[in-house]
C-alpha cells in the first residue's frame, strides 16, 4: 500500500512537471504572437484610425517595433499575473514533493524504527523539517517581494505545523509508554 501511495505521488509530480513544461512552451510561443496583447492592438488601431497616413511596410515597422520592445522587456514585467501563476506552481510542486518525502519518511519510519521511540520521534521531526523549511522559505520570498499578506498566510501555515508536530511528537511518546509499561 504504501508503494501505491509513492507510485502516485510521484506520477503527480510528473504530471506537474509536465504541465509546468507545457506553459514554458507555450509562454515562448506566446512572446511572437501578434494578436496575444489587445494593448499593441489598440495602438496600432490608433495608428490606422490618426490623421497620418502610413503606407504597409510603415506600419509593418511600428508593429515589428512593438513587437521587439515586447520580446525585449523583461518577461516578468511584460506579462502580468506571471508571479502569481508561477507561486501557485512552485507551491503545489513543493506540496507534492513534500508528500513524497512524508511518505519516504514513513516507509523508513515503518521498516527501521518500529519499537524505537528515538527514531519515531526522528521520523516525525525529519517530516516536518521539510515541510517548515519549505514554508520558511516560501513566507521569506512572500515578504522580499513586498507581499506581506501571503507572508502573513505562509507564517500562519507555520504556527499550525509547529503546533501538529507538537503534538504528533507527544502522541508518539504515550503511544511509547503505553506499549512499554
């Protein structure tokens, strides 16, 4: 069972990855689109609809110039909504990996410290260092880019993880004692 729940965590980090290639392609497809930006759009629309009169290969220039500022800004800052997006992202990418190594820790777990409340309690605190370090460094990130509501979200996530592993680790432990007494 636990080989089926590692089978599909990482088929799902596979389909991620997949998905994260398929936008990569699709952003490079999308920077020469002409019709892509409804703002280079209007321009030119003001271009045909002013009072100058510019002959095919004028205006063909003026696009291809729009076009190459486009190309040439930076990718970031000409296409918005690419942070937000690439967060979500990254986010589930970290989410998914992260189960993973839940599970690889419990497999470990179950097979090497089964009667050992040391390991067990090693085990639990493995588990969740992955997932604080995680959300340090996303709420880190959210806070150098001036999003300090995210951070305050990412510092919330972090308290109720501290708090589970608390009390996962004191779980362990009656679980230990009553065994042994």
């Amino acid at each position: 069972m636990s080989t089926e729940n590692l089978s599909v965590a990482i088929a799902s980090l596979q389909e991620a990855q997949k998905v994260l290639e398929d936008e990569h392609k699709h952003i490079e497809e999308h920077n020469i689109d002409a019709e892509a930006h409804p703002d280079i759009r209007e321009l030119v629309d003001k271009i045909f609809d002013g009072e100058a009169v510019y002959s095919n290969s004028q205006i063909r220039a003026i696009i291809h110039d729009l076009l190459d500022q486009h190309s040439a800004t930076n990718f970031k800052t000409a296409h918005t909504g690419w942070d937000e997006y690439n967060t979500a992202l990254e986010n589930r990418l970290a989410t998914i990996e992260d189960n993973l190594t839940e599970l690889t820790n419990v497999v470990r777990g179950q097979e090497e410290a089964k009667t050992d409340l040391n390991a067990q309690l090693a085990a639990i605190e493995a588990r969740y260092a992955t997932i604080l370090d995680r959300l340090q460094s996303a709420m880190q990130q959210a806070q150098l880019a001036g999003d300090t509501s995210l951070a305050d979200s990412y510092r919330e996530t972090i308290a109720r993880e501290l708090d589970n592993k608390a009390k996962e680790l004191l779980d362990c432990m009656r679980a230990w004692q009553a065994e042994h007494s």
